[in-house]
C-alpha cells in the first residue's frame, strides 16, 4: 500500500469513530449503507477499469490487433503516450506509479504529445477515436487536451 491509501484510511477510521459515537443506532445503520455504497462505486471504477498503469493501457489497446478501432488508438494514441512516459520517468518509477498519478500523467502525456497524436489520426481519418478514448479513461468530454491545441 502507499503512503496516500493508509492517510486515507487512518482519516476514514476516525470520521467513522466521531460518527458511531454521536448518531444513533438506526441513522448509523443508514449512514453505513450510503458509505457501503459509494466505496463500492468507487471500487468500481478505479479497480475494474483494469487500467492502471501505461502496460496495462498497452495491453488493452494493442493487444488484439484484429479490431481495428483498438489497433488504430494503439498505433496513433497508446504509442505515443507510452514514449512520452518512458522519457519522462524510469522503469522503476512507472511500476510504482499509483493510480491517481497516473491518470494525471495521462493528461499530461495526452498535452504533451497531442500534435504527433492528431496528425496520425488525421492520417487514418479517425480523429473520433481521440474522443473515445479519452471517454474511456478520463471521463472528462472537454479535457485541457481540447483547449492545448490552439
């Protein structure tokens, strides 16, 4: 675990101690279930999309080279970013990257490398697959990306 997950979790154990001691039975009871709920929504979007690291957005994109949507966001998005990250931190740093870094260093990678990005798409007459994938996995429509390439 790192440093930020047990802050966290040091943080929740005492909110949940102040909560259990101050409320009563029936609206803990109800309190636990709406916080049950969103650590599951959030469980469920951080840990099931699978992509957590730039080899797992690797092996998402440009592991099935049949399909042909995956295999132009692997050749026109995902290698891109994948060079922006091994120039800007070392092997070891990527393996160590926790999740929320890494989605910020997604959006960096996605500025910084958004010119080589859009020619190759234009290339490939293909520029709605830049939207998709930033649907995928920011889930943010309007990204800085947008704005940058002025």
């Amino acid at each position: 675990m790192d440093k930020e997950t047990i802050i966290i979790g040091a943080v929740a154990l005492i909110v949940l101690i102040i909560i259990v001691r101050f409320l009563t039975k029936k609206a803990f009871k109800i309190l636990l279930v709406v916080i049950l709920l969103l650590a599951g929504g959030l469980f469920g979007y951080i840990y099931l999309t699978g992509v957590h690291t730039i080899s797992d957005l690797e092996e998402r994109y440009c592991g099935n080279p049949d399909n042909k949507s995956d295999s132009l966001k692997c050749e026109c998005i995902v290698k891109p970013i994948s060079e922006d990250f091994h120039t800007r931190f070392t092997d070891e740093e990527l393996e160590n990257m926790n999740e929320v870094t890494f989605a910020k260093e997604l959006s960096k990678a996605l500025i910084n490398k958004r010119k080589i990005i859009n020619s190759k798409l234009k290339e490939n007459d293909a520029l709605h697959l830049l939207k998709e994938f930033k649907n995928d996995f920011l889930k943010i429509k309007d990204l800085a990306f947008d704005n940058a390439e002025n």
